[in-house]
C-alpha cells in the first residue's frame, strides 16, 4: 500500500537553498574546537549553552558562512549543513547506511538524471534523499519498505530536507517482490535496482523481472554470508553478469601544523557493495572461467548443516541470525517526534 500523507507539516530543512539565511533554514554553528551545534531559526529564538546564547534574529538574513558572537562575546562560524552532515544528525530508527557507502552506490550504481530507480529497505530515509537528488525531479524513485513505522520515519525525514515531498517520489509499504511482480505485470521496468535488506538474494527473481536489459543491481549487506548467498543467487539466476562485491573504510587524518597523521578512529566495515547487471532477456550471461578452490563448489560441502548461509540452503533467516538489534517502536516515535519539532541527533 502506499503511505498517506501526513497532516502534520515538519519543519522546512530547506538545506538545497543558497542565498542568506531564512526562516526555516537548518544552521550549524562551529566554535574555534569546531564543536557544532545545529539548530532550525525561528523568529525570536535563542540558542543557549553553558557558554552565553545566540539569537536566531542575528542570524536570520545574513550571509551563508557568516560569523555571529553570541552574549558571551564567543565567536561561531554559521554555515547551513551539508547533505553529509543532515544525514549523520538526522533523527533515526532504523540505521543508516553511511556517506562513504552511498556516495559509492550513486557512482556505481550508475544513478543518473532521469534514471527510473527501485529501492527497497527505505529504513530511515538517509540513502533515499541521496536517490532523489540524483536522479531530479525527470526521473522517478519507487521506495518500498517493509516495517509502516520505519516508512513514517523515512517520509518525515525526506521531507524535512526538501521542504516537501518530492512529487518524482513513490513510498509504500510492502514486500518488494510484491511490488516488483506488480510494476512488471503493469508493464513498467526500472533503470536501477537498489536494496538494502536481510535476504537480498530472495528478490533476485523478481529483480530480473522489473530490470531494463543492461540495467543495475546493487545490493548493500553486512555479513559475508548474506553476500555469499545473494552472489550465487545471481549466478543461478543465470541472466545476470559475474558481481562485483566490495567494502570501503574511510581513514581521516589529523592536521596541525607539522603533526599530519591518521586520526585514532576510522570508519572502518560498514557494509559489503555487490553490483551486477542484467543481461538482455534470453541471453545467457558469461560468467567468469575459473579454477574453482577445492570444494568450493562440491554441493555436499555446500548443503552441509555447517555451512549455513554459504550454499543453497532455503532456510529462513531472521535479523537474530546476524545479531542485528531490533529497533523497537518508542524508538521510531521519538525520531518523528525529534524531526517534527526540527530536532538532530
């Protein structure tokens, strides 16, 4: 089904906008240590901290990048959040999946202007907003989510970045083989097929149904095991060219003066990338010759009880298999509860 509307209007983000600061605008403020806070100007507002307060009135019609002293005679450097840092202090209740891995599924995806892109596993909404832009208001974005709470969450906060909800934009509630089985009967097919799920290699079928000859089908995972099995679903599909999987870590570094080295943190595993494309309908893909390993490819080794998750077993799988927290619905209620009332995290 799709999700209604919402009568309640979130607070306009209106982060896509240059120009000088309105009313609405989402502003982050840096001290000298870069300590951000980040805050929604209204008229008559006032930021405070253990250090002095800012009036939102200061801020409101100045330039992009301006420098506002607060009471205290503190200086902060005023500038409106890019789209990096709305989708690390955005509100959530399902986990997002991270800048690094969605600045790599735009590219490698091949998401471009126009493009007719399926999604399913919307979650919080923060690789949605990243779709939507990409492919502009000429292509179309068709979101599909399981879980009505976690579509609320993604529609609000979509929403708040734009302002409105993009009218090139589908959101439902649902199972994606359902609504894949229901646009290709209905006749339609995607450019892109982008999922972000427990079991991807269940949508396999129904992928290669909805997808244009040549289209893309990319699938983020965070086990080795859900890569492994989405991997020889796409061989045994038998339409779909050899995948292409991999995983990135971020390493920032520290810059002071001579004292130029890596950070202590990074970013590090977050989620395997499995790209594959489809064939033409009727072709046979080639895949790739090969030397197996030994046993690689022995079915009885593969079936075994052992190796669950590795072969071409049909059990269910649940979230408690990869140890995954569920979220549970206060959770979900507090994120559009924060959103509406112009909240981060």
């Amino acid at each position: 089904m799709t999700l209604p509307d919402s009568n309640e209007k979130s607070v306009t983000a209106r982060l896509d906008r240059t120009g000088p600061f309105v009313v609405g605008d989402k502003v982050q403020l840096a001290d000298h240590k870069n300590r951000l806070n980040t805050i929604t100007l209204k008229e008559g507002g006032v930021h405070h901290s253990h250090r002095g307060y800012v009036r939102h009135d200061d801020l409101i019609g100045k330039p992009d990048g301006t420098v506002v002293e607060n009471s205290a005679g503190v200086a902060f450097q005023a500038l409106r959040p890019l789209y990096n840092d709305y989708m690390m202090a955005m509100p959530r209740g399902a986990a997002i999946i991270y800048p690094k891995d969605s600045a790599q599924i735009l590219m490698y995806g091949d998401i471009f202007p126009g493009a007719r892109v399926l999604e399913a596993g919307v979650g919080s909404g923060g690789l949605t907003i990243a779709l939507l832009r990409a492919v502009g208001s000429d292509g179309s974005l068709r979101s599909i989510e399981r879980r009505e709470d976690f579509a609320e969450v993604a529609k609000a906060n979509v929403e708040n970045f734009f302002g409105e909800l993009p009218s090139w934009w589908d959101l439902s509630v649902g199972d994606f083989q359902d609504g894949a089985h229901a646009l290709a009967d209905a006749g339609g097919r995607v450019d892109r097929v982008v999922l972000d799920m427990l079991a991807p290699w269940e949508c396999v079928q129904s992928a290669g149904e909805v997808l244009e000859d040549g289209g893309v089908f990319l699938a983020y995972v965070a086990t080795v095991t859900q890569l492994s099995r989405t991997v020889e679903a796409l061989r045994d599909h038998g339409e779909f060219t050899e995948p292409y999987a991999w995983e990135t870590m971020m390493r920032p570094w520290h810059l002071d003066g001579l004292a130029v080295r890596p950070e202590h943190r990074m970013n590090a595993h977050t989620g395997f990338l499995l790209t594959s494309r489809r064939t033409a309908r009727g072709s046979k893909a080639l895949l790739r010759k090969q030397r197996p390993a030994p046993g690689s490819r022995d079915e009885a080794e593969l079936n075994d009880p052992a190796n669950e998750g590795f072969g071409g077993t049909n059990n269910t799988w649940t979230g408690e298999d990869f140890h995954e927290r569920n979220v549970a619905p206060r959770k979900t209620k507090r994120a559009l509860r924060d959103i509406r009332q112009g909240r981060t995290r």
